[in-house]
C-alpha cells in the first residue's frame, strides 16, 4: 500500500511524465486500474473530450498545486461525468455532476458555443479533481468529507 501511496504522490506532483499511470488506486470501495493525469495546460483544456466512453475502473486527474478554486465545463464532451473536488489531504470537498451539453450547431460561433455551456465551480481550495463516469461517486457512497486514502499522501502544502 505505501508504494501506491507513494507512487500518487509523485505521480500528482508532476515527476512522471506519462499521461497515464495504471496501478490499483483505491477510491472509496471500489479499485482503479487507471488514473490519467492531465498535466500541461492542454491536457487539462482536453480532458476526457470526444471519449464515448469511460470504464468505471478509469478516472482522470487534474493536479493544481498550488490549491486554488477549479472551474469545469462540458465542452465536446461527450459522456457524463462526476467530478470529485480534493484538497491537498484527498478530502473530499464536493462532487457535482456534469451533464452532457448539446453539442455546437454547424451555424453556431464558438465563442457563442462556449458562452452556453454550463459551468461547475468548486470554490474552495482544489489540490486535486478527479472525474469519473457520472453516478459512480453517488454508487460508492462517496460523500463531503469524506477521505480518498490513496490520494491520502499528497500533503504537499
């Protein structure tokens, strides 16, 4: 379990330069075989777009250090998805879930595009996010205050 813990610690701290880290990561009671890691600004601007499908086994991450409040859309996104909100000790500050948006009209700006979607904001001092396949964090019990032991050791703050 400590090689796990360790290996997220590094892994969320941007040692690694891989963009996808497979291991078993514990979060709530189920066992994630692949955590993504979006890394460069364009990774993080990416995200899960265009993706059909996501495995429950799967999540992505996106790393801010230092913490600060994180803002997500559903731009070409094509699934729905939790998003769950960590600060620096894997406490679970919020969880929202993001409804697929009605896709860009051929006649439609992308600025006005952009303007429609919906924005999800967690206010609070972010370290981590993880997005999964929506309903899932609900299917796992996981709830505000909760912690992610896994992503337990990166107290890098």
């Amino acid at each position: 379990m400590m090689k796990i813990l360790l290996a997220i610690l590094i892994l969320c701290a941007g040692f690694l330069t891989a963009q996808e880290f497979k291991t078993n990561v514990e979060i709530g009671p189920a066992t994630f075989a692949v955590v993504e890691i979006a890394r460069t600004p364009e990774a993080k601007a990416k995200g899960l777009m265009g993706r059909n499908y996501l495995p429950d086994t799967t999540a992505m991450a996106f790393v801010s250090n230092p913490p600060r409040p994180q803002l997500f859309w559903m731009k070409n996104t094509l699934i729905p998805l939790d998003v769950i909100f960590l600060d620096a000790e894997g406490r679970i500050l919020d969880i929202q879930t993001m409804t697929v948006e009605t896709p860009k009209k051929p006649n439609e700006s992308e600025e006005h595009y952009e303007q429609r979607l919906k924005r999800y904001l967690c206010d609070k001092f972010v370290f981590c996010a993880l997005e999964i396949r929506a309903g899932l964090a609900k299917e796992l019990g996981l709830k505000v205050g909760d912690v992610i032991p896994a992503l337990a050791a990166m107290n890098l703050i």
